[in-house]
C-alpha cells in the first residue's frame, strides 16, 4: 500500500500493480491557471510506477478523474485495464483509455486474479453547472489473493457500510476519506468529516467476527477543498479513535509515498 497523495494509491497485490483515482495534476480543476492547487508532490512521480494492471475510478470530479494523468498513463500503460462506475466510460475512452468495464453499485467482474465490486456511496457527479449527477459515483472492493480491500471513493456518512461489510467482507484494510468536509451545513451530504469516518470505520468492522481491518486515511493534506486547516484532520481523525478505543497500530495516516505491507486476518 503506497499513498500518492489525495485519493490516489499504489496498491500492489498477488503480483498486480493497481492506482486508486489517479491524480497526479498541479490543479483539481477544468483551467490550468486557477483552482485548487497541489499543496504537496505526488508521493510517487508518474514516470517512476511500475506497470499498471488495473485503475479503480470512484467517479469524475476533478480532483479524483484527471485529464493530463489519465492520458499520461494512457501512453505508459495502454493494456490497464480501467474499471469506472456507469457513465464515466464515455469520459475515460475520449481521453484515450480503451479498455473499459463499467459497473453498476454491487455489479462485479473476475479479471485474472483480481475480483472487483462497485460498491454503493453517498456523493455526487459532474465536471460543470451542466450534467449534474448523469454519471454514477462508487466506491470499490478489490480481492486479489487472500487480500481484500474497501475503497472508500469520495462518500458522505451513509447507511449502507455496514451492508458493504456483510455482503463483501471481510476486509484486510478500509480506505476512508477524511477530509474537505468544512463549513459542515454545506458539505455534510457529500464529504465525511474525521469523526464520521470512525463512525463508517466502526459500521463496518463490526461485522467482522474475528479482527477488526486497519483503517487508512485519505483525501486530504493534498488540496486545499474546503474551509477546514488541511492539517487539522489527522488531528482529530487520531482523537475520535482514540476515544473509541481502537488499537493505535490499527490506524494508517501513511505520509506521501509511504509504503506499508498489509498483516494478514487470523
């Protein structure tokens, strides 16, 4: 598991290499001169991946779905195989992706060794003021071998995690946003805050019987979104679950291209 940055991660498993929402642009943004900047590098420069087998897309806001990475690793990788929910295909193939497998929330596929699933979250799409929710948005779980991995996408709290956990679990690892959630009136029904996210973490690790998952942080530190201090969800990501009582090594906050090995479940 190697964090890029934002939502974007390496995962390599049972001899696959796999990015998350790949996002390695200067800006989330339609414009190269305006919009939220990049507040850090990439953890892993583009050029320097190893060969991309599978890409898991959530949905197409631009700080998940990024034009220049998308046709960048389009020229490096054109056998990835990109696996996109129901309407972001058309997007993914006018930038050069060809192939494409898109999905519907609880659809899934068997590609070789890897076992996909859309998986449902509480969001919304669109890359202007026009075609406002026309394409799904997701999150993903990802089995490869005896690994089995929740990616989260972009989600507001929701009713549904702990159904994820008992029709798709159990998981080695959840990987949750945690931040652009500031002023909370505003981005409550798209965006979980840190608490929220221990709230999910909590949902689903409680319909494992055996061991909890680790929990890795995500989607924050990276842009400057919203109106919360972009250090300031770790913060109180560590203090709700301590305040849950969960175990300290239990907790993932990976720094840009960090690198961790995933403990099996007994």
């Amino acid at each position: 598991m190697t964090w890029i940055g934002h939502s974007s991660f390496l995962l390599q498993m049972g001899g696959l290499n796999i990015l998350t929402d790949p996002m390695w642009g200067d800006r989330a943004s339609p414009v190269p001169f305006a919009g939220p900047r990049r507040l850090m590098p990439p953890g892993v420069a583009l050029d320097a991946l190893p060969p991309i087998d599978l890409v898991l897309q959530s949905h197409d806001h631009y700080d998940h779905f990024d034009i220049g990475t998308v046709r960048k690793l389009v020229d490096r990788f054109p056998r990835a195989a990109w696996h996109v929910p129901l309407g972001v295909g058309a997007l993914a193939r006018a930038h050069g992706v060809t192939d494409i497998l898109e999905y519907d929330w609880y659809e899934s596929a068997t590609l070789g060794p890897a076992h996909v699933t859309c998986v449902p979250a509480r969001h919304f799409s669109g890359r202007s003021l026009t075609g406002r929710n026309s394409t799904l948005w997701c999150g993903w779980v990802l089995t490869v071998g005896e690994f089995r991995i929740y990616f989260a996408g972009d989600t507001a709290l929701h009713p549904d995690f702990a159904t994820i956990a008992e029709q798709c679990g159990p998981f080695h690892a959840v990987l949750l946003p945690i931040g652009a959630y500031d002023p909370r009136w505003f981005m409550r029904p798209v965006h979980l805050d840190p608490e929220e996210a221990v709230v999910a973490y909590e949902a689903m690790a409680a319909r494992q019987a055996h061991s909890a998952p680790v929990m890795i942080a995500m989607h924050w530190g990276t842009f400057a979104l919203t109106d919360e201090p972009v250090d300031e969800p770790p913060v109180r990501l560590r203090a709700r679950w301590s305040a849950g009582r969960h175990a300290a090594n239990q907790l993932w906050v990976l720094a840009p291209g960090e690198t961790r090995a995933l403990p099996t479940l007994p």
